[in-house]
C-alpha cells in the first residue's frame, strides 16, 4: 500500500524527533506559570499546550490521505448502527445492523473516540455535515442515558466518552456535550 510508512522508515525518524522534542524546552509564558508565580521563579522546561485544530491544511501527503479515508468511513456509518446497542440496552427502538467485533453488544468501546475525531476534524477544516453527524449522534445518545445519569458503560469506556464529550464542546462549540458531560458524571 502506497500510503503506508514502513516500519524501518518509522524507527529512523524516531532519534530526530527525540531530538527536535529535546531542543524544545523554554520559560512557559506569563499564562501558563502556576498562580502566583513570577517570571524566573519557574524553571525551564518542556511546556505541553493543547493543539487548537484551528486551521489545519493538510497538503497531498499520506496524512492527507488518511484523513479523506477516516472521514469517508465516519460519513458512511449508519447512526442507526452506531446507536442500536445503546438503544436496544434501555428499551428504545433500535433500528440498523448490529457493528459487529468489539462493538457487538454497542459501540461503546469506539463511541467517545468517534465523537472526538469528529469533533477535530470539524475544528480543523470546518466540516460542517461531520460536526452536525456528532451532534446528531450526542443527541440521540443522550436518550440512553437513565436518569440517574447511568450511561452504561464501565471506567475504560466512560473516560472515551469523557474525551468525546469535552472534544464537542471544545472543538465543535456544541454546550450541550458540557450538559451531558455532568449528567453521566453526577
């Protein structure tokens, strides 16, 4: 496959980005230093901030191409699909096919990744048909939920869900996930 990075190419790269991160060490700006804190009372060093998305081309590249591959495969899954075994867990009609795999019983092993790289891509080219998808899909999640705030799903599954929800509010500018957010976590 044309597409793909091969795997000794991979390990070259590795010493060089070791390096790059190595040089990339500095003050963290006036935001960024612990309350209180003044210029020079914080050491140096690496300082992580998020990656905003915000406007985000991708040239012709192999990241290119595997960002038109994720997001042909997002576009074409079936919400039906996607919701059927939240759906059918708590007594609602659940049209579609079942996913099969790891997403068998429901999706929710793939469900908060998905909303979260729907959410980037909306954030990075401003897709809207992708963001309405993952409102659409938060939505009608959000019907599943009991009203307890019981959403079903065990530690591993509700920290992809935490990501999904905090990625729609942050990078698709949807409030409703913020709601969401607190009500399966109360």
């Amino acid at each position: 496959m044309s597409g793909d990075l091969p795997r000794r190419d991979f390990l070259k790269s590795v010493p060089s980005v070791a390096f790059a991160l190595s040089r990339a060490t500095h003050a963290p700006p006036a935001g960024n230093r612990p309350h209180g804190a003044r210029e020079g009372d914080v050491p140096p060093g690496i300082v992580l901030e998020p990656f905003d998305y915000r406007g985000v081309e991708l040239g012709d590249s192999r990241w290119r191409d595997q960002y038109l591959s994720a997001r042909e495969y997002f576009v074409a899954l079936s919400e039906d699909d996607i919701l059927k075994g939240f759906r059918a867990a708590v007594g609602l009609p659940a049209p579609g096919e079942t996913l099969g795999g790891w997403c068998a019983r429901n999706s929710n092993s793939v469900f908060g990744q998905w909303l979260s790289g729907m959410s980037r891509m909306y954030r990075a080219t401003g897709d809207e048909p992708m963001r309405q998808k993952a409102y659409r899909l938060m939505t009608e999640f959000a019907k599943t939920v009991r009203p307890d705030g019981d959403c079903g799903m065990g530690h591993y599954h509700y920290d992809k869900l935490v990501c999904g929800l905090v990625d729609l509010q942050s990078y698709a500018d949807i409030a409703e996930a913020g709601d969401l957010l607190r009500r399966v976590t109360d």
